[in-house]
C-alpha cells in the first residue's frame, strides 16, 4: 500500500469535509502545481541549456516520483512511470496535455482507493 492510499484510508476515518478536501487537492488543484514544477519548468530551463530529453524525461519523472514520497522502490517505480508517461504527453502536447492526462489519473486513483475502502 502506498503513502497515498494510507493517507486516503485515515481521511475515510475522519470528517466528510476532509475527504472533500483532499479530493479537491488531488484532482484539482495538484495536478497543476505538480505539472508546472515537474514538467514545465523542468523542460522550459532543460531545454534552454540544451539539455537531452532524456536526461529531462529522467529529472522530471524523479523529481515527481520523490514528491509522492514513494514508501520503497516499487512505488518509486510505479510513480515514476507516471511521471515518464506525463513528459511524453508534456512534449506532444505542452502543459495543458499534462495537467489533463494528470487529471485523468487522479481521478482514477480517488474513485479506485474510494471503492477499496468501501467494499
């Protein structure tokens, strides 16, 4: 179980308005923030100094990755994926494809640990 799914378990525990904040932060409010930081100026400074993509595909997934706190190298991994999948979208379609695939994600994540919780 990730950091995330922990979290979301002990906010079922608490006040309704908790779980409407956190959902709020995750599928509205981070994606952006994290699309910003994570891709955007990532790649808007990599590519000034003419940085390869890959070396900037690699900073960003990590830099994404080490701010979901992965608990071990599995959820380091499984974060990290996300992260290389959001550079791809971030290079076709700028920030706008990222934060909307990072949107996407979220809000299966949210609906995916909301049900475990609930069965």
């Amino acid at each position: 179980m990730t950091s995330n799914q922990q979290n979301w378990n002990s906010l079922f525990k608490g006040e309704t308005a908790n779980v409407f904040a956190v959902f709020t932060l995750a599928i509205f409010i981070a994606p952006f923030f994290e699309e910003f930081i994570c891709r955007h100026i990532v790649f808007s400074t990599g590519e000034k100094i003419k940085s390869p993509f890959l070396i900037l595909l690699a900073i960003s997934a990590s830099l994404f990755s080490m701010l979901h706190t992965p608990l071990n190298i599995f959820d380091f991994s499984k974060y990290f994926i996300i992260g290389t999948a959001l550079c791809f979208m971030y290079k076709k379609y700028n920030y706008a494809g990222s934060v909307g695939l990072h949107v996407f994600n979220n809000t299966v994540a949210i609906i995916t640990m909301s049900l475990s919780i609930l069965k």
